[in-house]
C-alpha cells in the first residue's frame, strides 16, 4: 500500500468547492503553477520548508508538524 503524505491526507479531506478554492490560495501564496501542485500533491517532489509553513497558515491548522 502507497503511504500517503501529510499534504496528501489534507487535500484529501477537502470538500470539492473548499479543494479548489485551497488549491488556488496555495498556488497563489507559494508561486507554483499547477503542475507542481500536483506533484506536491502525489508525493513526487519535496515540499519546501517556507511553503509549508504558508499552507499551515491557508489551512488554519496544522498539516506539518
């Protein structure tokens, strides 16, 4: 069984609305395009330290420990 990241089971908890509108805010506030959100999001690259930190801040809770 594939292990899921921290990131994963966040953006797998969102609603369907709440999932684009986080995505946006995401892609907005760390610069990336869309296809490294994907990557971010299936495990394939490294999510920087600063950018997780902002997506704490876009959550409103704590996805990185």
């Amino acid at each position: 069984m594939e292990k899921r990241t921290e990131f994963q089971h966040f953006i797998n908890s969102l609603t369907v609305v709440d999932y684009y509108e986080t995505r946006k805010k995401i892609m907005h506030e760390c610069k990336i395009t869309e296809h490294q959100f994907r990557h971010w999001k299936n495990g394939r690259t490294r999510i920087p330290e600063l950018a997780k930190e902002k997506i704490n801040e876009i959550a409103g809770k704590t996805v990185f420990s």
